[in-house]
C-alpha cells in the first residue's frame, strides 16, 4: 500500500499569504502592473522562489480576455490534406504564441456545430475550418459563441469569412495543357462525391470548362467515385482506354485524380487491371503524398502548398484577433504541377 500523499501545488493564495499581501496583488505582480511598491514587489517574489510557485497560463491568458487557443476543425485526420494544413497552421500559431486544439469530425455529417460549441467551452479564441463545408447550424454556432473564423480549402454557403485555399482552376488548367501537351486527348476526372464541398465541384467545374473549350481536339468526362460505383469506375476506365485506342488521331487517354484519396484507389485498380501507368493510361493527381513517387514510374501530381494554406490561414485568424475590420479576404494559392513518369509523352505500349 502507498502512503504517500499526493503532491499539492502551491496556489496563489498561499503566495498572498507567505509575502502579507492579498491575491489582487499578487496577480499584479504577475500582470507587470506599475502599482507595486519595491518592498511589496520583493515580499511577493520571495515568497514564488520559496514556494516555487508557477502560475497557470490558462488563467493569466483568460484574466486579460484571451485564452490564446486556437480550435481548429478538420473533416478527416486521416487525409494527407487535413495532416499537412494542420502542420502548417500550428507553426504560425506557435510563431505569435497560440496552441492549437484539434477537433476531428471523422467526416461525420453534421458535426460542425457540436465541433464549434466543444472547442466554445475551452475558451478558444477563434476558428480555423477546414470542414466537409455542409453541416448544418455553423454560422449559427460561431455567431452564437462571438469568435472570427476563417475557412480553408471548402467553402460554406452563404457564410462570409475569410477564405484561404488552392487556386483549383488554374491548377486544373495546368494539368490539362500538360497532359494534352504530351498527348493525353482523351482525359477523365474521378472526383469522390462533389455534392456540399466546393472544392471537388470547383475541379470539375474547371475540367468541364477546358474540355468544352478545346472540343475539336480532346474529349473528356467527369467520374464521381464513391466505394459502392468501384465496379463502375473500373468499366469507365476499361472504356477511357478503348476509346483513345480506336481513335484515329493517336490521342492517348489518361485520368486525373481529385485528392490523394482517389489517387490510391485508382493505382490500385491499374494494379489490378495490369494497366501501366505512362503507357497505357496516363495519370496526374491533385496532391502530392509522399509515396507518390514510389509508384511505378512515378506519380505526376499537383503538389498543393498545404504548409502555406495553413500558415495563410492562422495569420488570417491572427489578424482579425488584433483587430483587423477589412472585408472577408479570398486568398487562392499557386499549386506547382510535379512531373514523373506516369503522364510522360512517350508512345503507348502495344498490347
């Protein structure tokens, strides 16, 4: 048995007590007010050295009004996307003296404002969302609670706030004209469901529109992917490539992904089916993990400036906590296309 008791930590009123003085004055000392004569001021700091006291951060940051927590909200932990923002976002936190508190809603549907209100209770300071961009009571759930929030990566209707993301036109422009270039005129997108997230509609929004406006030359279809049409997408792809193959004009086909997610499932299937990436289907995929180029010959990608984003958006947060009154900001960011073997311009192998 263990008689031990339990090591009690001093506390501010046993500070007060030891140095003659009341708390106030003591949190005084602590606050680096001007009001403390130099022999209460020494009565106060002997008594910290002898007890070895250390205030609590969380009650000295809400005393002035700020808990210096910052919650933000993310759709899936498990998405390379959602890990890298969050690197970035807790750097530049960390830079000007916030933590970060995470809440992850397992891509659970509705959640966002339970997400709001839990990390409401710790006193956060303001909010960075980069949620499914659908749930319903979030607007509600940040006026209720007073704090600024900034999105990231998926749009919320009709709620105005600062919004940070890739520019998923022109990166969609970009892998076009790069695929077309070395001969891929037969393209298909394959999107995970674009219903409620603004950025798989705005991808294959931007695909549909350079399709149509370089019809006499490449054709192209949008493919939303869920895990009950996997049979369908491997049909679709099967059809991707017999199309470009009895083409007369020696267009090639190839797909392009619309997040890391998607990615792996289809090099998955062209595992499965024996079709080899660069030479029977090109490939290209929005996201650049880390195992990208471990797939034979290599996955072209485009690379999403994931630590930028969520630098961007916590000193966006940042600004509006000191004070900034300027209209919501759209800050889009540059992707940079990653070129490997998988949509390379060499001709396609002969079956």
């Amino acid at each position: 048995m263990n008689d031990r008791l339990p090591i009690r930590r001093p506390t501010i009123a046993a500070v007060a007590a030891s140095a003659g003085v009341s708390k106030a004055t003591v949190s005084r000392y602590f606050n680096h007010e001007q009001l403390l004569t130099p022999d209460i001021a020494a009565r106060v700091k002997k008594a910290i050295e002898e007890l070895d006291y250390a205030p609590s951060p969380m009650a000295q940051a809400l005393s002035r009004g700020r808990s210096r927590l910052i919650g933000l909200i993310v759709a899936d932990i498990t998405n390379p996307y959602s890990v890298a923002v969050l690197r970035g976002a807790e750097k530049a936190c960390q830079e000007a003296g916030y933590l970060v508190m995470l809440f992850n809603l397992g891509n659970a549907i509705g959640r966002e404002r339970e997400a709001i209100d839990a990390l409401a209770g710790y006193q956060v300071d303001g909010f960075i969302l980069n949620t499914l961009g659908r749930g319903a009571g979030v607007m509600e759930a940040l006026a209720r609670n007073g704090k600024p929030a900034v999105l990231v990566d998926r749009r919320h209707a009709g709620m105005t706030a600062d919004f940070v993301a890739l520019d998923s036109a022109d990166a969609m422009v970009a892998a076009c004209e790069h695929l077309v270039g070395n001969g891929y005129r037969e393209l298909m997108y394959v999107t995970e469901p674009k219903k409620g997230v603004s950025s798989r509609r705005e991808r294959a929004t931007a695909f549909s529109k350079y399709v149509s406006s370089h019809a006499t030359r490449v054709a192209g279809q949008v493919f939303e992917h869920s895990e009950e049409s996997e049979s369908l997408l491997e049909d679709a792809m099967r059809a991707l490539i017999l199309r470009a193959k009895a083409a007369k004009d020696g267009r090639r086909a190839a797909v392009i992904s619309g997040n890391a997610v998607v990615t792996l499932r289809i090099a998955s299937m062209a595992a499965k089916c024996h079709w080899a990436f660069g030479a029977d289907l090109g490939f290209l995929g929005f996201d650049d993990p880390e195992w990208a180029s471990l797939i034979a010959p290599g996955l072209s990608a485009i690379a999403q400036p994931t630590d930028a984003i969520g630098r961007t958006a916590a000193t966006c947060l940042i600004d509006r906590l000191h004070g900034e009154e300027a209209p919501p900001r759209q800050i889009l960011l540059p992707g940079q296309l990653v070129v490997r073997g998988s949509s390379s311009a060499r001709a396609g192998r002969t079956q």
